[in-house]
C-alpha cells in the first residue's frame, strides 16, 4: 500500500485520521492540518529539509512527476484519491511547501451531505433531479469549500445507460457508471513543450461520442469549448469553478470566454452563458469553519446588459449558538425550477412541495 512507503511515515498517522480534511506543510519546521473545517498547527516537525524531500519524492512518485529550480511546483494525486500541491525554491522562501487535500471517504451519498449540514432535504431532491435529468449545473466557491465533493457525491446520479467522460487538471474524480472515460491534463516537459490543456481536452471529448462531459474544474479558456459543447446538445454538463457568489461565477464565466481572443459582443457571450447554465450550486465557509451550499441559484436568462439570476434556494444566517457553532436556515424562494420542464418531457414530476416557499 501506498502508506507503507518509509518516506510516508511522517504523515502516516495524519493521513489515517478521519478528522484531518487537509494537510499543509509549510518547510520542515511548522505544519499546520484542518480538522472539522477548523485550520490549526501540528505538533509535527521533520528532521531537516532533506526528509521532508524525500516525502515529496513518495508522493509525487505515484504520478512519475518531479520538482525542480525550471519546474519548482507541480499538482499530484495519491492512490486513494487524495489531491495535493508541492511548491518549491526558488518561489518558495520558507523550505518545500506540500498541501494536501484528503479524500472524504465518508460522504458518498446525497444523505450523507444532509447529515453533516451541507444542504437540505428538499436541496437534495431538487438537485438530484437536475443531474439526472441532465441540467448543466456549475458547483462554485472558494478553496476548499466542498465543491468537488457535492460534485462527486451527485454525479453517482447520473444513470449507468450513460457515457461519462470527465477532464480533469489532477484527476481526482472517481466516478462508478460502467462507461466513464477519465481525461487528465499533461504538463509541459522541461523544455515547455508538451501540455495537453483542458480545452483541448474538451474538443477532443466531443469526438468521444459523450452523453455527458464532467470538467473538475474551468479556470481558463475552456469555458467557451465547455458552453459551445451544451450548446451543440451535450446536455447534463456538470463543472467546478471557483467564485465568490453565483454573480461572480458568471462574471468568470465572461472573463474566460473573452480570453480565448474571439470577437465575440459581450451579449452574446451573456446569451450562450444564460442558455447553456441552468444552475450554479454555491458553496462557503461559515464562521466557524462549517462547510454550506449557501445557494442554489437559476439562470432564467438575458436581461439588459446582464443575465438575470434567480434563487432557488439560500441560506439564511442567525448568528451563534453557545458552543460558537454558526445557526441559521434555508429558505426556498418558492419558484418552480425550470429545468423541471426536461423531467416533465421525460415523465418525470417533482411533488410542488419540494421547491414551496418557506423554511426548512
């Protein structure tokens, strides 16, 4: 097993706790972990800088990757799916840098995400109706506030009569259906050649005869090929994309269209926005360190010089309990989803309780 490896005995330990979500490792001497979406330092230190290279030649082992003064940080994953980051001199001042960020092995099903306070009931019916109905969902957020993880918890939705290709930068996805193909990036050789890009790795899916595309992440100028794919019929379209609010998302929605250089009016790039998205999924970090979707917000379309937004659901913020745990609830706008007109074309009704106005 790959924790066998003698280099790994350092972190063993941290890696075997359920608690510790992430790893960071700040040079030899200060390491810090989360645990319980709280960031605090570990009584762990390396012998010197040399051990802490040797962990860093483990784990980029599994990959056939390396450091270097031409290539000082580079994006790993771990056998049992754990995704990392190692940054070193020259951009790093203070010793090797080694982030990692543990799979959660424990939140598998959408109940899951319910028991822990992600979401709501009536969220979760709402949401694994759009990803098996095949809407174009965009799960947003910051850093580490969950959005691959409700990503991989729904995308076990989606039906196994389906071929799935998912691209990834690291691959980090793992997917159950029968036909799922797995793209990853390249990166450049020593002498930069060589990438392979996630756009060009979504051109190239489309000539895979895919019922679905799933992107890990958009970040670039892919998010034209991935709007241009939905729009050509490849329905069920799911992607991460780091944003503040569902307003941010598409304003980088916008920004990465317009870097591709195409001369392209800022409405239509609104219009191909408002017609491909159907949701944007928000993720955050409340105060004390909790993981939420805070949102789950519809594209109805273009209005203006804007695409118009409508909420479906949101979290309402109380304030602390006594154990200075934050408290609040979700409300439900009360608007019927229209995405719920592909599932009535399919047969498929949503009881209209599930999206009714009010609290949960």
């Amino acid at each position: 097993m790959f924790l066998d490896h003698p280099h790994i005995e350092p972190i063993r330990a941290l890696m075997e706790d359920p608690e510790v979500t992430e790893i960071m490792i700040n040079g030899p001497q200060q390491v810090f972990v989360e645990r319980r979406g709280v960031i605090q330092p570990e009584p762990l230190q390396f012998r010197d800088e040399d051990q802490l290279n040797l962990l860093i030649g483990a784990l980029l082992q599994t990959m056939g990757r390396m450091v270097s003064a031409s290539n000082p940080y580079v994006d790993f994953r771990l056998p049992d799916g754990s995704r990392g980051n190692v940054t070193t001199a020259p951009v790093a001042l203070n010793g090797p840098i080694v982030t990692i960020r543990k799979f959660t092995k424990t939140l598998t099903r959408p109940q899951d995400l319910i028991r822990v306070g992600t979401l709501s009931k009536r969220m979760a019916v709402v949401l694994g109706a759009a990803v098996k109905y095949r809407a174009n969902i965009i799960f947003s957020g910051a850093t580490g506030t969950g959005k691959t993880t409700t990503l991989g918890v729904f995308s076990r939705l989606i039906p196994e009569s389906e071929r799935i290709i998912t691209i990834e930068d690291t691959a980090e996805l793992q997917l159950h259906q029968p036909n799922v193909v797995r793209l990853e990036c390249r990166q450049p050789n020593i002498e930069g050649k060589g990438a392979i890009t996630l756009s060009q790795l979504v051109r190239n899916a489309l000539r895979m005869r895919p019922t679905r595309i799933i992107v890990g992440e958009v970040r670039g100028d892919e998010a034209i090929d991935m709007l241009q794919a939905i729009a050509s019929g490849h329905q069920g379209c799911l992607a991460v994309l780091h944003a503040s609010t569902p307003l941010d998302a598409v304003s980088r929605l916008e920004m990465m269209s317009l870097s591709r250089g195409l001369m392209l009016p800022l409405w239509a790039i609104h219009k191909q926005i408002a017609s491909a998205v159907d949701l944007i999924v928000q993720h955050d970090f409340l105060v004390d360190g909790t993981r939420k979707i805070t949102r789950i917000t519809e594209l109805e379309g273009v209005e203006g010089d804007r695409v118009r937004l409508q909420d479906l659901f949101r979290y309402e913020r109380r304030g602390t309990d006594a154990a200075g745990r934050e408290t609040g609830q979700w409300i439900s706008s009360g608007t019927k989803p229209r995405f719920l007109e592909k599932c009535e074309k399919m047969g498929i009704t949503i009881p209209p309780e599930t999206y009714a106005a009010g609290a949960e």
